[in-house]
C-alpha cells in the first residue's frame, strides 16, 4: 500500500526555514509538546508550530498529511494530524514503530521539548463537497488516521448542524488484538459522535484475536475479519433483500449497483494486506490498481474504491 511504501523523493533535501508558513517546499522546525505511550508499538505525538507558520484554513482541505524527517539519517516519511491543525499551531498524530521501521522508532525515541522537522501539507486525497451520499471507511491499525482526519473536519468539529450534502459515514476498523486498538483520544469521540448522531455516523471495531479480553462484546467489540456481511451492514442491506444477484451461489455475495441507489464510495487504508483483503493490491507506482478483495467479490469497481 502506499500507506507503507511512500517513495523516497528529493524533496527530503528541502531548505528548513522558520520565517514562512509552512509549505511542501520547505522544512520547518517544529517542537514536540507530548509523546505518550498509547499501546504495544504506538504512540501519540503532539506537535507545536509558532503560530505565525500555520498555514491558511483554505489550503487545508481534508485529507492532507505531512512529512516528518528523522535528522539522523535524512529520512522522511508522512503523517496525518487527526485533527489537522489549530490556530494555535497543535497537531496530534497517532504514531506506530515497526521493530525494523526507521522514522517511527526515531519519532517514538524523540522527548518532550525535541524539534522535528515538517514538511507540508501535502494532499493525500482530496475530499469533494456533495459528490457522495455515503462513505464507507475500512481501516486497519493507524490506517485510521485519514479516516479520523476526515470525519472530524464532516462532523465533530461542526459547530453548526452538517449541511444535507454532509454524507452518511460508516467506518469499520479492525486492529489486531484490543491492545492494539487506537487511544480513547480517536475512539471517544468516534463512539460519542456515533451515539448522538446514528443516522449520520456508524462505527464498528473488529479485532482479529480477542488477547486477554474475556468479554469482547461487552467492549463492543467483534472478533473477526472484517468480511461480506459487515459491508452488507454498513451498506443498511441483508442477504435476503433484492439488492444480491441470485444467479450463482458464486455470484450470492454480488451487489446490483444500478439498484443500490445511492452514490456510496468506500475508503480503504490500512497495512497493505488489510487493503489487498478488502479492494485488492494497490498498483504499481503507487497507482490504486483493480479494485479486488471483498469489494471487487461484491462487484464494485474503481468507481466506488479509493485506497488511501
Ligand atoms: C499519506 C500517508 C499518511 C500516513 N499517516 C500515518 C499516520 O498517521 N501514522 C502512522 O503511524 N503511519 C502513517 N503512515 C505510514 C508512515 O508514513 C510510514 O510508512 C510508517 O511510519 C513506516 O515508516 P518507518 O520509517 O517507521 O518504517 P520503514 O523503515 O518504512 O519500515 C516499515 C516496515 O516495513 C518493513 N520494511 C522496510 N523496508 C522493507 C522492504 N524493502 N521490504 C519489505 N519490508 C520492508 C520494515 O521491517 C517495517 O516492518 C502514512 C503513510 C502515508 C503514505
């Protein structure tokens, strides 16, 4: 997935200034505000920027993350603030180091009060104003941040009531043992939204294996794949309604498109073999590639696919 891959670009070698908003042109010195220890492997970073480098509401048009460069080696990578980022110049990220991983065991080793260069905002797709009816988000680990990103600019940090061309949300995300699951600071207010608002949102967390959860269900957790029948869910159908193909059992699974009757787009991020599972591989050079997976299985195209 590109979430893993991102190709190393010149770009790392940009010039750092501290007079300037901040732009993907340049590195800017950013200082780190907390780093705390969220689970297993991950962490959640708050930044700090001066607030005369926050850049124009304007150009911050959800999805966008940013580069941080680990010093020592020259090495940058992205990240998506949950948040985006404030007046004030915070931007929390939630931040996971794989054991032979470079720039997230670096950023994870990083203490309170350390500068991190950033370079940004670079767009990682580009969310459009009354083109969907519905959004199904599919992610898996910090593949969730993106999805974060984008749900609280629709609906958590809405002051007023979301306009009628604010899609329907679902977001199905799995982590693979609770432990693993992201911080209360990215479910609390995933569940609350969901609890106050259950005909704009729907939130659903799967794990693969329960660890030493006795109850799952009690957390409101499943313990599974995230399959067929929760997209059949998330899309308000059931396996005896009209919407399925019947023409082999090959076929059961198979969605009518023309009769879904709503503009729905699934959102797909995640570790590469969560995306390759659900939409199929990306392609190469970082193209989306078919769509595949449980997805292509239902018969949906590259029309209703984006892999983040
Ligand atoms: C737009 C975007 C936004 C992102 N947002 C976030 C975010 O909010 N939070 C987050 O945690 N991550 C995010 N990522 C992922 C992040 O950019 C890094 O890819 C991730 O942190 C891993 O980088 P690393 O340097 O720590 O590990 P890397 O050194 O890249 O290694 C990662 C893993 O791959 C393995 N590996 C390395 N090289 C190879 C190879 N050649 N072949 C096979 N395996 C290899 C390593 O052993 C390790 O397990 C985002 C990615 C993108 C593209």
């Amino acid at each position: 997935a590109t979430y893993m891959f991102w190709p190393e670009s010149e770009s790392r070698a940009a010039p750092t200034r501290d007079d300037i908003p901040i732009s993907p042109s340049h590195f800017t010195p950013a200082t780190l505000l907390s780093s705390e220890t969220t689970g297993p492997n991950s962490k959640l970073l708050t930044l700090k920027l001066p607030t005369h480098l926050v850049p124009f509401p304007e150009d911050l048009n959800p999805v966008w993350s940013i580069y941080m460069k680990d010093s020592d080696i020259q090495v940058e990578r992205p990240y998506t603030p949950l948040e985006g980022i404030d007046k004030q110049g915070i931007m929390k990220f939630w931040i996971k180091r794989y054991v032979d991983g470079e720039v997230g065991k670096w950023l994870h080793s990083k203490n309170v009060g350390d500068s991190i260069e950033i370079r940004g905002p670079v767009p990682t797709w580009a969310w459009r104003e009354g083109e969907y009816d519905e959004l199904v988000m599919i992610s898996g680990g910090t593949g969730i941040t993106p999805m974060y990103q984008l749900i609280h600019h629709l609906l958590i940090n809405q002051k007023s009531t979301p306009s009628t061309s604010t899609p329907r949300i679902t977001l199905l995300h799995s982590s693979r043992t609770p432990v693993e699951l992201p911080p209360p600071e990215i479910l609390q207010p995933l569940k609350s939204l969901a609890a106050a608002q259950p005909e704009r949102f729907k939130f659903h967390l799967f794990v693969d294996s329960p660890g030493n959860l006795s109850s799952p269900a009690s957390h409101n957790l499943q313990v599974s794949r995230i399959g067929t029948s929760a997209v059949q869910k998330a899309l308000g159908l059931s396996q005896g309604s009209s919407w399925f193909k019947r023409k082999s059992s090959a076929e059961a699974t198979k969605i009518d498109r023309e009769k879904l009757g709503k503009r729905v787009l699934f959102l797909v991020s995640g570790p590469d073999r969560t995306v390759a599972a659900i939409a199929g591989p990306m392609g190469r050079n970082l193209s989306q590639g078919d769509v595949g997976g449980i997805l292509g299985e239902m018969g949906f195209t590259s029309q209703d696919v984006w892999k983040l």
